[in-house]
C-alpha cells in the first residue's frame, strides 16, 4: 500500500505518516491517490471569505488546523461543503488528531451532525462545523477565522476535545480535496449560459450599427418588472 501524493506536494502541517492513517480511514469510495491542496493560510490569506470560496462544492476534503498551542487537527468531510443552516452529510465522515498523537473517531450514528457551513446569521453559529450540537462542536472554526473551539465528547464522533484547550485560536489551515465532485457536462451554468446570449446579442448589435443600422433599443432604459422585488426577496430568502 502506498501513501497519496500531494499536489503540490508540499504541506506544513501533513507528515508522511499522517498520510498513511487518514488515507487508511477513508472509505474506499473517496481513495485517490492524488490530494489536491485548495487551500493554505499561509498563501492564499487568512480569510474566512477566501476560505470559504475554497472548500464550497468541490467535494470530499479534509480540514486541517493547527492552533497557538501547536495541536494538529481536523476532519474529514465526505459530502461536498454548502451553505446551509443546519446540519448535513453522512457517516463516512471523521475527526481526528495529527498532534501530539494520532487518533481517528468516526461516525457513531447516533445523530446525523456530521457537517455544517454557514455564516451571516444572527441567531445561528457562523462558521465550519463538524458533530455535537450548535456552540458545542467537535470541531469548529469561526468564521472571524481567528478563533474556533473543540467541545468534547461529540456524540456524532465519540470525541474528546480535539484541542488542548476547549477555545483555540487558528495558527494555520489547510484544505485538500480527496475527491473532486462528479459533475454533468451537459449541465450548462445559468449564469454563463445568460452572459453568452447576451454577448451574442452585443455582437449582433455592433455589427448592424457598423452596417448604418441604429439599434434604439440599447438606449431605452428597461421597464421595471413587478415580480423583480418578489424574485428578489425569494432568492434572499432561499439562501438562509
């Protein structure tokens, strides 16, 4: 058996024995033999934002934290991470710690909490969760990413505190992507389906003006819809 390779292939908190044992924990499903790193603190930004962008919808990941207090920590999350608030994912999940020693807790199943991410609420935790129950995770970084905290035991891991302390402050992050989320090419984005006809439009325009031809239209300033605030309100709506 052989370790994964890392892309590129430079980590400041994996050892090579790590390796080893994560990649043992992982289910078969998710084994790849290349872990691409998609996000490091140290150059892509402290930055909860930055972050965020990151991990969103790419696929299975492990996390990986290093506090003030030099533990070395994290989980493996097997669904793809997305805003959501509330809970999700499935049993395939784990914690584990790197440092001071090495130790997985998997799923219990005793409850579904194995993931959550979310930010800009009021009334619920902002940040990257794995098990327990909201304010007392397993696992959690906040999204000030500064501080996060590990509240064991975590039902959902059968985990003590991850941390040496309960409260830990972030002194480095890492993401790698285990494996990348299978997606239908036939799909086509809205977004860049709307930007193309739109951009056919603008040629088509351009070339008609080149030709004598005005297009008074492009000057008309369009009427506002009825159902643009209802649309508007329902898609703010949909993302909390």
């Amino acid at each position: 058996m052989t370790k994964p390779r890392l892309n590129p292939n430079r980590s400041r908190l994996l050892k090579p024995e790590d390796l080893f044992v994560i990649d043992l924990s992982i289910p078969s499903f998710h084994i790849n033999t290349v872990w691409n790193q998609i996000y490091d603190s140290s150059s892509s930004g402290e930055n909860w934002t930055v972050f965020a962008n990151c991990i969103e919808d790419q696929g299975s990941t492990i996390i990986i934290v290093k506090d003030k207090d030099d533990n070395v920590f994290g989980g493996f999350a097997s669904n793809e991470w997305d805003h959501k608030p509330k809970f999700y994912g499935d049993n395939r999940s784990f914690l584990f710690t790197l440092r001071p020693e090495i130790n997985i807790y998997k799923a219990t199943d005793i409850n579904d909490h194995y993931q959550y991410f979310n930010d800009q609420q009021q009334s619920l935790p902002n940040g990257l969760g794995m098990g327990g129950q909201f304010d007392y995770f397993g696992f959690f970084i906040s999204s000030d990413f500064i501080h996060g905290h590990s509240k064991g035991v975590s039902t959902t891991y059968n985990n003590p505190n991850l941390s040496s302390k309960q409260e830990f402050e972030l002194e480095a992050v890492e993401a790698w992507l285990v494996k990348e989320k299978e997606r239908d090419d036939r799909l086509i984005d809205d977004r860049k389906k709307k930007q193309g006809s739109v951009m056919s439009r603008m040629e088509d325009m351009t070339f008609l003006e080149m030709s004598g031809i005005k297009m008074y239209s492009k000057d008309i300033k369009a009427q506002p819809n009825a159902d643009d605030d209802y649309w508007k309100e329902s898609e703010f709506e949909s993302n909390y």
